[in-house]
C-alpha cells in the first residue's frame, strides 16, 4: 500500500502509485460486467471441479459425480466405430471377392480399409504408393510373378511366399553358378539370350548358344517361349520389367546366385475380411486381372 | 429521472423536469442504468418509423413462408439456408458451400452503402432499420399498451407491489417473451423447411439444434429488444463509434440549431419572441428519446439519429406558433453558417460519396458478371504422386489421375473425357469397362470422383522428350458440348 494516497488532478481518480516513465496509473474501479464475468467463472470452476476428475489425490486423483472419464469416452467411440463398421465387415466375411467387386457401397468401404492395412502391413517393403523397389514388386504395374487375379492376390497375401506356413507358396530357382551347374561361359550366354527375349541386340553367336542352355535348364520353368508361369512364380523374362534389374550383369547374377524373394504370410496375423480388403485393394492399383 | 414536478413554459405547455441520462454531471464510474420512459409521440418521422417497422418485420416473418417451385425432390422455400446440402437457396438463385464469395461480395455491398447512407444522412440505419433499433420500439409499444405512456409507467415503477402493478408487468413480460419467441422460431425457419419444422415444434419433434437456436434467439431477443435496450447500442455495439468517422460537415445529421434556439427559457403568453431563443425549455425532446439524451448538446454518441425528437419539437413548435425544425436534419456545414448567417446549399454529391457509389457500382458489377458465368460444372484434376508413374510389362508408360467432376444441374449428364496433348493417349477409367471413348454419367446435383489411368504405348513413348509433359484433360458434356480443360503433367522414366 502506498503511504498516502494521491488525486490525480484530471479526472479526480486515485492512483496506484505505481509509475512508468511519468505514466501514472488511475486506480479506477473494475467494470461491472467484468467482476461478474469474473464471478461467474469462479463459480464455474468450482461446479467443474465437482462434476468432472480434478484434483490428484494421494492414490489417484477425485472422480467427478458425473464420472467422465476420457479413456472411456475414447473407448466409447471405439465401439461405436466397430459398430458402424460391423455391417460392412459382416458382409465382407460372407461374400466372394468378386462379389464385393460388384458391389460399389461395401468396395468403397473395402478400398478405405484395404488402404489402410497396406499403409501398416504392407508399405515397408512395397512402398508407400505400392511403387515397389529392387527385389520388391511394384503392385501397380501388370506383371505378376504368381498371377494378379483377385484369387491369386488373396492366396499370395494370406499364405506368403517361402514362408513357414503350411501351404505356402514355394518355388526354387537354382543357384546355376554357385552350385556349378553351369560354366561361367554359358552364363553369360544364357543371360544374353534371355535379354534378346525383350529385343535387346547381343551378340549373335552367344546367343545363339543360350537358347540351347536356357531350352535344357531355363525352360522348364520360365516356359519354352519365356513368358514364365505363374503358378511356379517363375517371372516373364519377355516383358519390360526386371525385378532385380535388367543389365546383363543383373540378369547374370541372377542366374548365378538364384533368386527367391520371401513374403510373410499373413494368415492368423491378419483376419480373413481383412486380407480380402487388402486384395482388392492391391487388384484396385491398376494391374489386377 | 426523477420528475418530482412539472410547470408550464408556455401557455399549455408542461415542462418536464428531466435531465439527460448522459448529461455530464450525471456521469460516474458503476452508474447502474437510468430506466428510461419514451413518451409517445406523434409526427412524420414516427410514421416513417412505423412504416419501416411494420416492412422490416413482415419481410423478416413472411419471407420463410414463401414458396419457390424448383422441381420434383427440391426445397420449395425461396429462401433457405440449406446446411445439410451445403448451399444457400435464394428464389432461382443458388449458393454453393464453394461460392460462398457471393455471400462476401452481398455483405461487402451491404458496408458500402451503409457507409453511403451514413455519409449522406448519418445514422440512418441505426434510426430506423437496425434489428435493435426495431425491436426495441416494438417492445416500448408494447410496454405503453400494457403500462400507459411515460407518466404511469414512470408512477407505476415507483408503487409498491399492487395487484395491478403485478398483472400490468406480468402482462407485458408474456408479451415480450411472445414476440421474442416468434422472433426466434422464424430465424430457425430460415435453415430448415418452414411448414415441416413448424409442425416438428408443435408436434415437439425438431432436431434438438432446432430447439437449441430457438431458445438461444428468443433469449438474446428478450434481452437485447426488452430489457437491455439503448444499452446495446451506447455500450455493445462498435458501429456508433466507427461511424463518427463516416460523417462530414456535409452529411445530414438530426441537430438542434442552437443560434435559433438559443438562449432558452419559459415564455409567458403575450411575450414578444425578440431577444431570446424559440427553445421553451419543455424537454419533450428529451422525453421522446429513446436513449434518454438531450439532442440540444449537440452531436452525442448516443444519439441512433432517430428523429423522435424532430416530432416533438415540430408538435411544441405548431403550439407556441413558431416555424418548425428547430431541431431537424441538418448539415455542421450549415449550423456554423447559421452563425455566420449565411446557409450553404446542400452537396449531396463530394468526392466521399461518389467514391463509395462508385464502388458500389463496381463490386456490384463485378457480381452480377460473376453470378452470369456461374458454372454449372465443376471439374478437378489431382494426379498421383506415389507412384509418379508405373512403367508396364510391354514398356508402355501409365499415369493414374483422379477427376472429380462437379454436376450442379438437377439432370443427369453425360461425360466424355479426353486427353489433350499426348501422343496416342489410352484412357482407362476404373469401374468402367472399356472407358475409351465411352460416356461418363454423373448424377443430378452430385459429385463423381474417377479414378483415371492414362497410358501412354511404348511405340508412342519416344514422343515424350522429357521425364514431364505437359497436357489437358477435357471434359465434355456431349448435350451441348461445353468442355472444360484441366490441365496437369504425365511423367515417364528419365528417357
């Protein structure tokens, strides 16, 4: 408190004694209808304190009469979101895929939850936009190694490739070079016949000795004409797309090394509906047959 | 305001022993409001005020009520604000959430002749239109119906609780929360079909935000028109105090002319008028007004420009026999010239107002072009980002696209999509089998999204001389073909 109080001489009003650069402060009364706003506000805070949780208390903290809870309310709308989602799911769970294909209400609802699965499940080795990358297929192109109908997708994703599971999808390339099942020599004349496959120009008379070498060691697999065959995952050496790339020492290595790409199976880590959304989500991408 | 007696001032004449609400000696720090009594008056101005009332409330109550036949499954209501389908619906004309910068342009034309208006007239708005300003006097007409004029309502107050004090207050609270119930309930029919939700209130089946608003308006209508009164204007609202800079000394503004008036006092009958001022002091300037000020200060913050007081004096003036408008709407162009005894004319026309015209003219303009090309369809191209493009297993280059197409016409159309740019472009359309060159139909008022795939062949790719080509998208609508191009970019591998 100031010793004595001073009158401003202008308007009449007491200061505060408190002074800023010759700047006095009037001491002028709160305006009414801020003290009740203020008013009200205590009140408030107080009925809230008693309505809602509080104040922490030595073992947990005061509940509120009403009980509100914000893990609960969290919980709530969990439930009701599994609720509204219920009817779809059932529905998904009951039809072929084809079926949800034809049917435009549940695919929209099967594309959202589809893409979702893929962004958690799918997207860290696929890729974010399934692009794909070295020795990790691309699912937007039209090149399949084990077939890109709805039912060869579902297959691959529920029971994976090379995996663990029983009923796997399981293929082996051979190992042409490490195992010395072929010279270094016809390696590379096979890998030359194999690119001229796709129109690329070689060298005429090596490739002319890798068609004998692929016809007694390739064929059997990747077919007589080298479009492969999918229900062995052996890919189409004609088309334009190399999974492990298209240089003649790519395409060498691979014959050398085999190759043999593992995917997860995601059978009983993921329910059956929502493996079919994730089928026709990967169909969706623009290569499903 | 305490009217402990009244003598004449002139022969008939009482003078009513009052002072303005914001008279300077009055005024303190937590002043608790001065109840306020207008007395009725009666004049041109009044009438006007009447006029402009009885239009503003019967266009305000009337205009849910009127019907639009827009054609089968559409509101019929010419004026809804449909929240549900996102757009505001005005007789044949149609706001989508998207052109909200219609309902910009209509407010920023709303300001610009307020400010015209106010330059040329002052507070004109706030006198005779504003909602307030109407409701107020509603409620005041109501109050004198029930409570008498100013000098039973002001005996009234002071008695103690009788019956008939009981019943008279009783009775103009019931009205009030009446009107402002109404008042409330016809806001709410501006969102929703008025007939269907007027049922829905009686049958007591509105959506609860129905309800919701409904009490919310009739509450700031009661408080606002009934109790808290000129107090929204002196103390809430901002626009008194931005309009002191709209006036000039040209503007015609309710004034007092003080060197007519002036100096003032009683008159006795039979005293000759010279050497002293036409102003009997009666104060029935300041009985009339609604915000309780006297207008013979001069220009107040207070004052809404109303023109009660130009009544009253008028009446007082006709009594004693001297001209009228000794207060009126004048110009401070004029008031200083009074003094110097000169009047100049009336300028209507100065460059404040022909610039605010002016502006009117443009933006109003500017919007009637803008509501004359308003399309009636909408299309947006967003390419994919992730992949940028997906090379195919014969080398061939694809991009995927999403087209929205926008339909606002209450008609199914028919679309075909094109690319425009691109060497032997193949356009793929998910859902729709062989989409090539076949026709899209987007549904009546509803929007299409397409997921788009575009290819270009291997044959072709050489064409593309770099990772990004530019090209349009064009949409046709094959009834009258009107297109509408998009464009956007296809990418290929680095060739």
């Amino acid at each position: 408190m100031a010793e004595k109080t001073e009158i401003d001489d202008v308007t009449g009003v007491e200061t505060t004694g408190h002074e800023w650069d010759g700047i006095k402060e009037l001491n002028n009364p709160l305006p009414r209808w801020w003290l009740w706003t203020f008013y009200v506000c205590v009140i408030w805070s107080v009925l809230y304190w008693i309505v809602y949780p509080a104040w922490p208390t030595m073992t947990g903290y005061t509940k509120g009469i009403w009980g509100y809870s914000q893990r609960q309310a969290v919980k709530a709308d969990l439930a009701a979101g599994k609720a509204a989602q219920a009817k779809f799911l059932t529905a998904i769970e009951a039809s072929e895929l084809d079926d949800i294909r034809g049917n435009p209400e549940l695919m929209r609802f099967a594309l959202a939850g589809g893409r979702t699965a893929f962004a958690d499940n799918c997207a860290p080795c696929h890729g974010r936009g399934a692009e794909g990358t070295r020795g990790y297929p691309n699912l937007n192109d039209d090149d399949w190694l084990w077939g890109g109908s709805l039912s060869a997708i579902y297959e691959t994703i529920r029971y994976g490739i090379r995996t663990t599971h029983d009923d796997t999808r399981l293929s082996d390339m051979p190992k042409f070079g490490a195992d010395e099942i072929l010279e270094p020599g016809q390696i590379k004349d096979a890998a030359n016949f194999v690119l001229s496959l796709s129109g690329r120009p070689g060298d005429a008379a090596s490739i002319a000795r890798g068609k004998a070498v692929y016809a007694d060691h390739c064929s059997t697999c990747h077919g007589e004409d080298g479009s492969g065959i999918a229900a062995l995952g052996a890919p189409n050496l004609k088309d334009a797309l190399w999974l492990f790339g298209s240089r003649q020492e790519d395409v060498e290595t691979s014959i050398r090394t085999g190759r043999g790409g593992v995917m997860p199976h995601w059978d009983g880590r993921l329910d059956d509906t929502l493996i079919k959304q994730l089928t026709l989500f990967v169909h969706s991408l623009g290569g499903g047959q | 305001m305490a009217e402990a007696h009244t003598r004449e001032v002139a022969p008939g004449i009482e003078r009513h022993d009052v002072a303005a609400v914001n008279a300077e000696q009055t005024r303190q720090l937590y002043a608790s409001r001065q109840a306020i009594y207008p007395k009725r008056v009666k004049g041109d101005f009044r009438n006007l005020k009447w006029l402009v009332m009885a239009l503003t409330l019967g266009v305000y109550y009337i205009l849910p009520w009127i019907r639009w036949d827009r054609g089968a499954n559409l509101p019929d209501q010419a004026f809804l604000i449909d929240f549900t389908n996102q757009r505001i619906l005005f007789f044949g004309l149609e706001i989508w959430a998207q052109e909200f910068y219609y309902v910009t342009g209509l407010l920023v034309l709303a300001s610009l002749l307020l400010f015209l208006v106010t330059a040329l007239a002052g507070r004109v708005w706030c006198g005779y239109a504003c909602p307030q300003t109407v409701w107020t006097d509603l409620m005041v007409a109501v109050e004198r119906f029930w409570q008498g004029d100013r000098n039973a309502r002001m005996r009234l107050d002071k008695s103690p609780w009788t019956f008939e004090k009981i019943w008279k207050k009783t009775l103009t609270h019931i009205s009030w929360v009446v009107i402002s119930i109404a008042t409330g309930g016809v806001l709410v029919f501006y969102f929703r079909d008025a007939p269907t939700l007027l049922g829905e209130f009686l049958n007591f089946e509105a959506p609860t935000i129905a309800y919701l608003f409904l009490g919310i308006f009739t509450g700031t209508t009661y408080l606002l028109g009934g109790l808290a009164r000129e107090q929204v204007c002196t103390y809430m609202c901002p626009w008194p105090r931005i309009q002191g800079a709209l006036f000039d000394r040209d503007s015609l503004l309710v004034t007092y002319r003080q060197n007519r008036g002036e100096p003032r006092g009683p008159h006795k009958k039979g005293e000759s008028w010279d050497d002293r001022g036409d102003c009997i002091d009666c104060k029935q300037c300041v009985v009339v007004c609604p915000m309780g000020i006297d207008i013979r200060e001069g220009a107040q913050l207070e004052c809404i420009q109303c023109a009660l007081c130009i009544d009253a004096c008028n009446g007082i003036m006709d009594k004693i026999g001297r001209p009228q408008n000794l207060i009126t709407y004048d110009t401070y162009s004029n008031i200083e010239g009074d003094v110097d005894e000169v009047r100049s004319d009336l300028r209507l026309i100065r460059p404040r107002t022909i610039l605010y015209s002016v502006l009117f003219l443009l933006v109003s303009l500017l919007m009637a072009y803008g509501l004359m090309s308003k399309s009636v369809l909408d299309v947006n191209v967003l390419r994919d980002r992730n992949p940028l493009y997906v090379l195919l297993s014969d080398g061939s280059v694809r991009n995927g696209y999403t087209i929205k197409i926008l339909n606002k016409l209450y008609q199914t159309r028919m679309f075909r999509i094109e690319a425009e740019g691109l060497p032997d472009p193949v356009i793929s359309v998910v859902g729709i089998e062989d989409a090539d060159g076949k026709l899209i139909a987007v549904p009546s008022d509803d929007l299409r999204i397409l997921r788009i795939y575009l290819k270009v062949p291997y044959s072709e790719l050489d064409k593309l001389k770099s990772e990004t080509t530019d090209f349009n998208f064009v949409v046709t609508d094959i009834r009258d073909n009107t297109r509408v191009r998009r464009g956007t970019n296809f990418r290929r591998q680095k060739p």
